[in-house]
C-alpha cells in the first residue's frame, strides 16, 4: 500500500480510523515559512461534526500535534509531520461487520486486497476519518498560496436536487464570499441551505442518507500553469480528489454541461479591456483551464459525493464466514451527508494540488 502523493511536494497519511491517532508528512516543504497555528485550527474546525444536527454524534477535537519540521512557528526545511489523536471511538459497533460487509463500503474490496488482515474498525484505512489529515496539509498549503495572493472558495453546490447558486467566476470581486471560509453549513442563497438542511433532516429520519455537490473556485492563479499530456491541472487535481473517500465525478467549469451546448456557446472568448495589456475572457465554462493549462481566470472544479454508505436501514448483505446470504443493519455514528463537511476536505485537496503544482513554475526558497 501507498498512500503518498505529489511530485514536488509529497504528502503521505498514515493511520486508521479507530487506531491511536491519524497523521500526515509533508515532504519538501520550503524552510523559514511562518505557519499560523490558530489558521490551522479554524481551518480544521470546519471538518468539526460538534453540535450539528447534520452530522455524525462522534466528536473529535481534531487537535493536531506537530511532532517535526517546525521550530519557533517556522518551518525548518525537514520533513513536517503532524498526528492527530482519536479520542471517541466506539470499535465495539463494528463487531458484526468483520464478517458481514457493509453495502457501499470499501469492505468486501479490502478483504480482497489484503486477504482480511486490514483493520475493520470504522473502515480503517478506509475511512473518512483519513481526511483530517489531509485537512491539515492544505492549512498549511493554504497559507503558502494565501502568501502568492491565491485564494479559495468553497461551497456546497447541491444536496440532492436541491442547488445553491454557482460562483461567479468572472468577477474579480470576492468580498462577498468571505463569509464561507467561517460556515459550518457554507451556501451563497441561505435559502437553498434552509432546504437543502431540510432534506438531509428527513432523509435521516427515514434512516437513510443522501449526496450532492462541492464546487470549489482558485483565484488569483497566474496563467501558464500546467503540462500536457500527463501534467494538465486537471489531472493532477481530480488524482487528489478522488482519493478523497465518497467522491465519484469531478469536473471542471460547465464540464458535463458543455455537451449540451454548441461550440459557439461555450467557447469563452478573450478580450483586452479599453488601456489595458491583461487578457480577460467573457465567460469561463472553462473553468480557467485551457489545454491542462491556466488562462488566469478562476479555477473553478466541482466534486460529486455519493450519498453515506452507512445507514440504519435493513439492507442485504454476506457473511463471508458461513458463506450465507444474510440481512444487516449498520450500527454506529454516521453523518446522514457527508456533503456539508466535505467542503473543507476539497478545499484542503485543491490548495495541496496547487502548491504542489506552483513548485513547478516558480521555484520557492528553498525547495530542495
């Protein structure tokens, strides 16, 4: 098993979901850059389940600990490594599902792989519990990109069939968005979010769960950033994001969106402002990539989750150890949508992509 990624900046997450602590290494990061633990902090707080109605009852602190690479609030140039303790597991709820798999877990697929000496507990390896981690890393990427004048955004795009208004990706305006970065339910229309609250509510009175969409938009970002064929922005970002667990489509722009549309529609086409030399576009259903190449426009990518495997409803399952068809109902604490908290682990994915990206074209201090 692997679970590194990067080609400049090289992250590795390690842990379980139910084992002492979880944690991540961040490789070839800069020396002498100042890292803001209170940021880190309130960036981790909006993974935070305590006290939402929407989300799973288990609490952790998520406090992380620093245990190398950073000497009076300064990087060192070492490899920066952080754990963060579990604190309110309950591995007794996952007894029955060691020889009974969950249906839309990675369960059956693990057993496969690692001929049943994973851990089971909570999903392990598996698990969502492995995105705090990855949360912490793009804090700290997040302040090497906010240092460049890179800023992201991120907000819940749909729960079901219910939307929140898009982005605005043109506008160089984004003031009005301030307030999503400090939102435990972060919508544009509080409309939207009232409804979209509201159905996750009934689809978990009716012990079930449901999915929906995270659109997350880069400002600030140079143009010329980006390889072909293997090193396109958009490959390089979706590879992270679909390491996140529940994730199941990304797309960039109007993405699926553009099939349905002529050429002529959704070309964006560039123009020079009146005195000015910057090259500005009138639309983006581009999403600011070109060729696997920025243009300068605001990245813009949406990322899909299913609905929560794990639900309290009755559904069909194995025993792999009678070697029966048999019934299950998964106990435990479980978000009914894990959309929500979601946000901040896309955001946290993209600023990781994007710094790692960013050290390809313009070499930081340091960077060995």
């Amino acid at each position: 098993m692997s679970s590194i990624w990067g080609k400049n900046l090289k992250i590795s997450i390690f842990g379980e979901s139910h084992g002492t602590a979880v944690g991540v290494t961040i490789d070839n990061i800069q020396p002498g850059l100042v890292i803001d633990e209170e940021k880190i902090k309130s960036f981790m707080k909006r993974r935070s389940s305590s006290g939402l109605a929407w989300a799973t009852k288990r609490n952790e602190e998520d406090i992380p600990e620093i245990v190398s690479g950073l000497y009076k609030g300064k990087t060192t140039g070492t490899p920066l490594c952080a754990i963060i303790r579990n604190t309110d597991t309950r591995s007794g709820d996952y007894k029955k599902t060691i020889s009974i798999p969950r249906p839309g877990h990675a369960d059956l697929t693990a057993f496969a792989r690692y001929k049943g000496f994973q851990d089971p507990r909570g999903g392990g390896h598996f698990s969502g519990r492995l995105t705090a981690p990855l949360v912490f890393a793009g804090a700290i990427c997040r302040q090497i990109l906010e240092e460049k004048n890179i800023h992201l955004f991120t907000h819940i795009l749909s729960i079901m069939d219910i939307e929140d208004k898009r982005f605005n990706s043109i506008t160089r305006d984004f003031k009005s968005l301030r307030h999503l970065k400090e939102s435990s339910f972060p919508v544009i229309d509080s409309k939207a979010g009232e409804d979209m609250i509201k159905k996750i509510m009934e689809v978990k009175s009716n012990h079930d769960s449901c999915g929906g969409r995270v659109e997350c938009m880069a400002a600030g970002l140079p143009a010329g950033m980006g390889s072909p064929v293997f090193e396109g922005i958009e490959s390089k970002i979706a590879s992270i994001m679909f390491s996140i667990p529940a994730v199941k489509g990304v797309e960039f722009g109007l993405g699926f969106g553009s099939t349905q549309i002529t050429g002529s529609e959704n070309n964006d086409n560039p123009y020079f402002e009146e005195g000015k030399s910057s090259i500005f576009y009138g639309s983006n259903n581009a999403g600011g990539i070109e060729g696997g190449i920025t243009n300068g426009m605001p990245l813009v990518c949406t990322v899909a989750f299913k609905p929560t495997p794990s639900i309290s409803m009755e559904q069909d399952s194995v025993n792999i150890e009678t070697k029966q068809n048999t019934k299950l109902n998964v106990t435990g604490r479980h978000d009914p949508c894990i959309v929500p908290r979601a946000c901040v682990v896309v955001e946290a994915a993209m600023a990781i992509a994007l710094t790692d990206i960013y050290y390809d074209f313009y070499p930081m201090r340091g960077n060995v």
